[in-house]
C-alpha cells in the first residue's frame, strides 16, 4: 500500500535560544554524547542532528528560525532571523508563521534530541484530520516547541507579541480555546521524547540508541 501523502507543509528548526544555563550555543553541542561502556557513535552538531528529524518528514520546505550568523550558515537552509528581536521563542514561531510558504508548520526545538520524526508524523497526520493545529499536552501544560501550527493562528500570536506578552503557554491556550487548535494528550513514554538539554549535566546524563532509531 502506497505512504499517505500529507497536503504541503513547512517544517521550523527553533535554533535562537541564548542558552545561558548551558553557557555555549547549543546549536553546536555534538550529539549523541559518548557515555563509559557504551559503543561509540558518530557525532554531529546539534543543530544538523535536529534538522535530519525534521528532513525524515519530507517537509516542501525547510526552515532554520535564528541568527542569521549561527553555527548553521552556510548550511543550504534558508535561515529566518527573529523579527522583532528578543521575544523568545514565541518571537520565533511568528516569524516562522510569516515567512513559510505552506499553511501548516512542523516546529521542533533545537534543544530537543530525543524528539522521534514519526511522532511528529503522528501529530501531521491528526492536524491533517482535523484541519486544525496539533499541540502535545502532559499534566495541564503544553508541549509548544514540537507542534504543528497553522497559519491562522499568526493574527493571535502578533496580538500577545504586540500586548507585550510572550507567554507560549497562554498562546497555545488562546488557540485551543479559540478553536483553531487541538491539544493532545501526550501517552505512555511518549514524555521522554520532550526532555530538553538546559545545562551540561544534562548531555552526560541522557542517551539515545543508534541515529537511525531516532529517525524512525
């Protein structure tokens, strides 16, 4: 039988957090980390690591949202710089939002390796059912950094941008209850996938199997 085809969509690599607690742009961190015991694996700068999961979704487009001067130039991925500047990443789904070609968005965050692309494969096909954004959600709080947004939803989040608001949890709930988006509820070991790097301890104490059984 023959894969599904989704309608055309734009994937988003979040790439221009300031990654302070790590203290070094974590873009450039090299992953998977090598760990006593275990074979080695070949690694790769962070950035490229994030955006082979979203290339395994076959996206029309792909996208980086950050400084244009990142660890990625030169990359051969149209780079979007945040406008305005220093609103976090909320600044940088709205830029996002902007400036892809296609109405709906795959978003993942740079800071998120253990991320799977057919889970992502699994929230397209739900906002492909729905006709509506997909947003992960565990314990009342959403998952907004490996989501797929629509285009419609730009208007709201300017709004919250220019009421100097860039709060992404009370986007996403704005969306939800705006009835243009869905939430779903994240299951079993699903929470595992969202763990993200936010200091060094955190690279020697998380690992993943070989490349290619992330990009399942």
């Amino acid at each position: 039988m023959p894969t599904r085809r989704f309608p055309p969509f734009s994937a988003v690599l979040l790439a221009g957090g300031r990654s302070r607690r790590m203290g070094t742009d974590k873009a450039t961190l090299l992953w998977p980390p090598h760990v006593a015991g275990f074979p080695r694996f070949r690694q790769v700068p962070l950035w490229q690591w994030q955006l082979d999961i979203l290339r395994a979704l076959r996206p029309s487009e792909l996208l980086i949202s950050g400084p244009a001067n990142g660890a990625y130039a030169g990359c051969g991925v149209r780079i979007l710089p945040d406008e305005p500047e220093g609103m976090g990443p909320l600044g940088g789904i709205v830029t996002a939002l902007t400036q892809a070609a296609c109405d709906r968005v795959v978003v993942l965050a740079v800071d998120m390796p253990q991320m799977q692309s057919r889970f992502l494969r699994g929230l397209l096909r739900e906002a492909d059912a729905q006709g509506q954004g997909i947003f992960p959600r565990q314990n009342g709080r959403f998952e907004p950094l490996a989501a797929v947004y629509g285009k419609d939803l730009l208007d709201l989040a300017v709004s919250q941008l220019e009421a100097g608001d860039a709060s992404l949890q009370r986007f996403l709930e704005r969306c939800v209850v705006s009835g243009r988006a869905q939430p779903r509820e994240l299951l079993g070991d699903e929470p595992a996938l969202f763990t993200n790097l936010n200091s060094p301890t955190d690279i020697f104490t998380r690992r993943r199997g070989e490349r290619g059984e992330l990009l399942m």
